[in-house]
C-alpha cells in the first residue's frame, strides 16, 4: 500500500518589523520626561564628564527659524518625535554608551524637596475638578511673591484670563484654606487674621489690633489697648499669639524662594501685516544647547597610540553627538506639541477661559502623527508662556465623554446640564438620578447613572429623595 503523506514542507519567509527599546531610546524618553531645571542638570553633568562636548555660547534673544512656528501657516517640518519606529531608535546606535548618570539625575529630581509650587499644585488637583478652575488656580499659585502673598487684583486677574468675578471669587476663596496656612493673603494683615482664624483666636479685639499693626510697630500699647476696648494683659496675650504666627508662609519650605515658574514655550500674537494667528518658539532660557568638539576629537585622535584610548574616544564621541541630537529632537518635539495645542485652544487665548474646549491627549497625538504617551510626557513639567498667564501645559485637556454620534461632551458641560435639569425641575416632580440619565440620553449625553450620581455629589446637590423632602418643606412654609 502506497501512503501519501499530507505533510509538506514550506519555506515561508515573512518580514516584520519590531521595537528593538534600546538604552539610548529609553534615554531620550527620559529627557522627554525632565522639566528645564533637571534638564540643565542633566546637560551640566554630561558636559563635565565628556571632553567632546562644549555650550554653544548665544545671544538668548536670538530665536532659529527652527526653534519657531506660525500657527497660522503651521509649518510642516516643525519637528519629528520620540514614537516607536522613528529616526529616534537609530541615533548613536553605533556606540556603546550607557548614560547611567541620567538615572542618577533623574532619581535624585524626584527625592529633593518638595517646592510650594509642587506642594500647591497637589492641592489643586484635589480641590478641583474642572480644567478652567484647575487653570486659574495654576495662575494664581504662579503669582504668588516671596512671602506668599497674592498682590494682584481681582480686576487684573479677571482681565488676563477672561473669567467671570463669581468664577475667580470661589476659586480663590477655596485655595485660601490650601496649606500653608495664610498663603494667598492679600497683605501681612490678611496673612495674619487668616492664621488666627484658622486656630479660633480671631475675635473682635484681634480684628482691630490686625488693622492698627502700625501701632505696636510704635510699640504704643496703651493707645492700642484702648482702640482693641482691651485691658493691657490682655493685649499682650492676643501679641503672644500674633507673635506665633507665621507672616511669611512660603518661607515653611526650606526658605525656598518662590519663583514663577520659567516657559519652555513662549507665544505672541502676530501683527496682522504679518498674516496674524500665533508666534511660537522656544524658550532660549530654558534651552541647554551642547556642540560636539570635533576639532579636539581629531587633535586628540591624532595623539592616542593604544587601543582602549581610540575606543574611549569613540565612545564619547557616540555619546556627544547623541545628545546633541536628543536635545534637539526633545525641543522639537515640545514645540510641536504646544503649537497644536495652541490652535485647538485658540477660543481661550482669543476671548478667555469659558472658552476653552474640550481636548484630549489622543486628540492632540491624532493631529500631529504622534504617539498618545509622548504627548503625555511633553505635556508634563513643560510650561507655555502666553498673553493670559504662564500654564502647564497638560492644563488644556479635560475629560471629554463622546457621545454614540460622534460629538464630544466636556464632563463641565454635562455638570451643567445636570445644574439646570435640576434647577428647573418640577417640585412636584423631582428628578432622580435614572430619570436624568434618560433626559441626557435622548440629547445625545450616553453616561451612566453612577455618573450623574458622581457629577451631583460634586455639584453639592442632595439625592431626589433629599431633594423631595426640602421641596415640600418650602411648599408647605
């Protein structure tokens, strides 16, 4: 019996192409990562070790047409990125590098003490949920002078950002309970009763001493016991507390001075001879720009007689000349990720915070051909200076719910949805949770009722059942 095998052999050649991460790429997605401050760092350390590299020595008011793009015209060539699979994974492929002192850096960034700035911030993100909030608070922590007090007025800051005076009010108010006690006081007074009232002692007398302070400057007790309508002991018990307090609070950090944060991006509007829109360009401030010395790696060359002499030489010349062009490969990259955010968020530059859209990471990564990770890390530590304000850059997005059509929803407006459904429901027919999922539903809004529920809470909106209960009080009184 002849047995025909259904087994055959096949050669099947097939081409893929994979990820290779290698030290120098997962590098470069660490100086993605570092603020300008551990940057420069960075940059000082590798310009100490390595004999190849030198600073390129320039005027900082001088900007290359590189360094700069119209978002009017949106010039193509801005930049490439860190992505997967980009020119990124071939630079310096031939040395053999480690950059061990970049973790260094990086982990010794992430254990030096806490800034106010840094310490605020986190407040910030818990006090608020809403992108505009979490904007205007970042502007009025970046305003903050030395001491910790806020000198601007209300009429100044409703006037950079667009706001409405009820909106920054509530902001403010809320963000002076932050820790350190006192911060974002108007002046030593305010600091002061604010510390007082914090602790219980903030009585009438304490009021009056707070407003005549010129007086125990003078050391005139007396006239300000009798202005206090106090007997002396006990003045000099509301002193004994004064003198506990803290009239500086942002000196609670280390005395670390607190400074506005420093743009890595700045904007300008354009004249309108000059086409208009926005001027982008990096911040030469802010930018470490290294050159490699080719003419002492030939002079030095020519001298090496042994091997490990040439291949030490090799290996810092492979290291100089990638972090020349990781540099300007990271710079490139935030440029081009601030410029699209800048023309998806022109609403708000133009006319003000009520005008800023709802944005997300992965809109941003889409329209520029980028992947959503790398758009995360630029927008982290990085800051844009611009006509309203210095802000981080990761304050432009906020979560947006897409509806089954397509359409994007801000969870801002969908809270204000919420607000009016509920202010403009019938007290005899109060609204629940379910009924207000169904109400969104047929406008479009696909959510959860746990949702709703979530918005409600942050609303401070009581439940339909609480609701029902304080209608029918009012309807009976």
């Amino acid at each position: 019996m002849k047995i025909m095998s259904n087994i055959s052999q096949k050669l099947d050649l097939r081409q893929s192409q994979n990820l290779v991460m290698t030290p120098q790429l997962q590098q470069a997605i660490k100086l993605l990562q570092l603020n300008n401050q551990e940057i420069a760092e960075f940059v000082e350390e590798e310009l100490a070790q390595n004999p190849l590299l030198e600073k390129e020595e320039r005027d900082p008011s001088e900007s290359s047409s590189d360094e700069i793009i119209d978002t009017q015209t949106k010039n193509e060539a801005s930049a490439d990125d860190f992505d997967a699979g980009s020119a990124m994974a071939n630079i310096g492929s031939g040395g053999n590098t480690s950059f061990d002192k970049l973790d260094n850096a990086f982990e010794n960034s992430m254990s030096r003490p806490e800034t106010l700035r840094e310490h605020l911030i986190e407040q910030l993100h818990v006090a608020f949920d809403d992108p505009r909030d979490e904007m205007i608070g970042a502007l009025l922590i970046d305003r903050l002078d030395e001491a910790g007090y806020l000198r601007d007025t209300p009429e100044e800051l409703i006037e950079k950002l667009g706001c409405s005076e009820e909106r920054l009010t509530r902001i403010l108010e809320k963000m002076r309970g932050f820790d350190p006690t006192g911060i974002f006081a108007k002046d030593l007074q305010d600091c002061l009763a604010l510390q007082l009232e914090e602790k219980g002692q903030l009585d009438d007398p304490s009021r009056v001493l707070l407003e005549n302070l010129n007086m125990l400057a003078d050391h005139d007790l007396k006239g300000l016991a009798d202005k206090c309508g106090v007997n002396e002991t006990y003045l000099a018990d509301i002193i004994a507390d004064i003198k506990a307090l803290n009239p500086k609070p942002a000196g609670d950090f280390d005395h670390i001075v607190v400074q506005t944060a420093v743009p890595d991006v700045l904007m300008k509007k354009q004249p309108k001879n000059l086409g208009g829109g926005w001027r982008v360009e990096l911040n030469n401030d802010t930018l470490p720009k290294v050159l490699v010395n080719n003419e002492y790696y030939t002079e030095v060359l020519s001298t090496a007689t042994q091997k490990k002499d040439k291949e030490y030489l090799s290996e810092q010349l492979n290291s100089a000349s990638w972090l020349v062009k990781a540099l300007d490969q990271r710079a490139q990259t935030i440029l081009k990720v601030a410029a699209e955010i800048i023309e998806q968020q022109d609403g708000f530059f133009n006319y003000g915070i009520e005008f800023l859209k709802p944005l997300t990471l992965k809109d941003i990564a889409e329209e520029i051909d980028m992947h959503e990770s790398t758009v995360s890390r630029v927008t982290n530590n990085k800051f844009i200076g611009t006509p309203r304000g210095i802000f981080e850059l990761k304050y432009f997005f906020s979560t947006a719910l897409v509806s089954e059509d397509g359409t994007s929803h801000s969870s801002e407006s969908i809270k204000a949805r919420v607000q009016t459904l509920i202010d403009e429901e019938d007290p005899k027919k109060v609204l629940s949770d379910d009924k207000i999922v169904e109400i969104l539903k047929s406008e479009g809004i696909d959510i959860a009722r746990r949702t709703v529920a979530k918005y409600r809470d942050a609303l401070h909106i009581p439940s339909s059942v609480q609701r029902r209960k304080q209608k029918k009080n009012q309807l009976k009184s």
